[in-house]
C-alpha cells in the first residue's frame, strides 16, 4: 500500500519562494533556505533513523528523506504504525 503524505522539509528557494537549487531545473539563484509543507508518497523507510524517503508530487524527480515527526500521513489506516516500523 502506498501512504500519501503532507511533509516539512528545509528547502534552497529563489525570490518567489519555490524551491531551488538542486530541486528545480530553472536557471534561478537562491535566495533563502525555508521549510515547506509539501506533498508527496512515501517511497522508502529507514527504521533504525525513524526517517521515511518522500517522493514529492509536484517535482517527480525529488524525493528526500524526512524525519518521521515532520511527516503527517494523509490516508492512515490501522496498521499504518506496524508496516512502517517493524522490519
């Protein structure tokens, strides 16, 4: 089962607050580091960090790892809890 996820993650932007750097192919320099809320799928989890791999959704090419407290899960169910955590 794939989780849909809402995720806070410290970003490079450009004047207009998009991300920027390494997470944009425009040709614009950064201006500031911020944290986005974004969305995106949980492609990935590394237990022993508590850190889940998020694959963004409006930047297919990114994907970034999280740590678990800055990930809000969009479509919980019952055994969320034990997919994501037990090995």
């Amino acid at each position: 089962m794939s989780y849909k996820v809402k995720y806070k993650y410290e970003f490079p932007v450009d004047e207009f607050g998009r991300p920027s750097g390494f997470y944009t192919l425009a040709d614009v320099p950064i201006a500031d580091i911020k944290v986005l809320e974004r969305t995106g799928e949980v492609i990935a989890k590394n237990i022993e960090n508590k850190m889940l791999k998020i694959k963004d959704d409006d930047n297919l090419a990114t994907s970034v790892w999280v740590k678990a407290d800055d990930v809000e899960i969009l479509n919980p169910d019952n055994y969320i809890k034990n997919e994501l955590w037990s090995s």
